[in-house]
C-alpha cells in the first residue's frame, strides 16, 4: 500500500470498483430474469452463470463458478461469527474471545438445523423476515438510546445528591 496517503485512495478506488461490478451484476441478472422469477431465487447468481454457455465446448460452466462461491460463502459465515464473538466480548468485557469461538458455531449450527426444509427457510425469508426485519435495527437503537437517557439521568441523580 504504500504510504498512509494512499490507502485513503485505494479505498475508494476499491469501494467504487466494487460498487461498479455489483452493479453490473444485478443489472445482467435483472435483465435476464424478469421480476416473479428473479425474486424466488435462492442463488441468482448461479442461476444467471447457469445459462452460460462458450460454444459447444464449454458447457456447464457453472461448477467452475461453485468453488469461488462456497469459498466466498465460507469466508462471509466465518466474518459474520467473528464480528458475533468479538462484539460479545466486547460488551461482557471478557478478556479473550477466542473460547467463545467453537460455542457460537455450534449454536448458530443448532439455528440452522430448526427449519425443516428449503421451502420453510424460502417462507421465513419471504413473509417475516423481509416484511419484519426492519423493526430489529430500528427497534433496537431505539431501546438502546431509551437505556443510554435512563443511565445518564441515574448518574445525574448521583451526582446531585452527593453520591
């Protein structure tokens, strides 16, 4: 990277190419797909790389794409149960985090395996998450600025008795 000047431009060189490749992605898919279809789809990336073709040769291409995403999948779920842990750690102040590792991926394995099947996880996704799942950001920093008000006025309280 350089000096610490550069990193700022990397950055948003990054952020911009990014944002420009998916872009481009979700444009082709949508244009190949039409509406009713393209919302149903668990993959739509394997979908859309599924009717790929390179002449009469290259068929099928699709299993080449399936590594770089099982991998790409892998790397988001191990991310995701890293920031978990960290940020539990960080809010019980606990000194290491790492033990917290192999307890949280058996919990989240035991979630995983409540669904019955792909069409209830298609179901949970479609009709409660999607229509409710915007009540949990919103929800919880509402709860948490309504904890944060009642802290400070303990405190101010405290501080005005003498305490």
């Amino acid at each position: 990277m350089g000096e610490y000047k550069n990193i700022r431009k990397i950055g948003i060189t990054v952020i911009i190419l990014s944002g420009l490749i998916l872009t481009l992605g979700v444009l082709a898919y949508l244009l190949v797909f039409p509406y009713p279809i393209s919302a149903n789809n668990v993959l739509p990336f394997f979908e859309l790389s599924r009717i790929l073709e390179y002449g009469r040769f290259f068929q099928r291409i699709e299993s080449v794409f399936l590594l770089i995403w099982t991998l790409s999948g892998l790397l988001y779920l191990s991310c995701g149960l890293f920031f978990i842990v960290y940020i539990f750690s960080k809010t019980f102040k606990l000194k290491y985090y790492r033990p917290l590792i192999i307890p949280f991926t058996l919990i989240m394995f035991a979630i995983s395996l409540i669904p019955e099947s792909l069409m209830e996880v298609m179901y949970i996704d479609n009709k409660i998450i999607r229509s409710y799942g915007w009540l949990v950001p919103f929800g919880m920093t509402f709860v948490l600025l309504a904890i944060a008000r009642l802290v400070k006025r303990k405190k101010r309280g405290r501080v005005k008795n003498g305490k």
